[in-house]
C-alpha cells in the first residue's frame, strides 16, 4: 500500500514530467528594410519602420528578424492592411520571408505581418510604407 508521501512524490514526478506551454512566435518587421531590393536585414533595429518609396518603385519588406521561442519553424503571412483609395496593388508573394511591394499610387500604405509557428500564431507587426 502506497503512503501519502509515495503519492505525493509520484504525482510531483508526474507533474515536472509534462512538457511546458508552448509561447507564441513574435513577428518583427526590420527598421533595416528598405527600398534596396538586395540590402539584408538589421535585427538590431528598431520595429515598425516606415519607408519611403516613389510610385511604381518595389520596396522590400524584411520579416527575417521573426522569431519563434520554442525554435519551432515560421511561416510569414503578409497583408495590406490599408491603402491610398483608389490602389489596385496586390501582394502576390504575401507569404514569403521578405516580399516586395510596389506602390501605384502616392500616399500611404500600411502592411501587417503575421507568423505562425503551426501551432500558435503572433500577434501582427505592421510597416508603412510611403510612396511620393
């Protein structure tokens, strides 16, 4: 027969047995980024930047710097979130690391970037993106 110390000793073991919760990924957009289609990311940066661009010129979007805690895989979802009236652009590549985007009209532009782990999913960093 099993005493109360036995029990309370297997049920602690049992307890410290369980894996932890897993945390959510962080999604994090570059202050690197920019409208140089080859320059790398700066992690080191600060989050939501703005960049200016000129109508019709590609802007590339850095999401490299998105992390996952648990060191389980991302996938990157990009979206536009708002747009001058009038816009008709689209992000065709929307869930790639880094993805260009070309303004068609002047104004602001303002992106979100989503990333997800498989099993939980970050809260959205955004990005605007000014075009002259």
């Amino acid at each position: 027969m099993f005493t109360r110390s036995v029990l309370a000793l297997l049920a602690l073991s049992a307890l410290s047995a369980c894996p932890s919760p897993l945390e959510p990924p962080v999604a994090l957009i570059s202050a690197g980024s920019s409208t140089e289609i080859g320059e790398e990311a700066d992690c080191d940066g600060a989050a939501a930047p703005t960049l200016t661009t000129q109508v019709g010129i590609a802007a590339r979007l850095h999401g490299a710097c998105s992390h996952d805690p648990n060191g389980l895989p991302l996938r990157h979802h990009w979206a536009i979130v708002d747009q001058p009236n009038g816009s008709a652009i689209a992000l065709p590549n929307a869930d790639v690391i880094s993805p260009t985007v070309i303004p068609d009209l002047e104004g602001r532009y303002r992106l979100s970037l989503i990333v997800s782990n498989g099993k939980l999913t970050s809260e959205p960093a955004f990005v605007t993106v000014l075009a002259n």
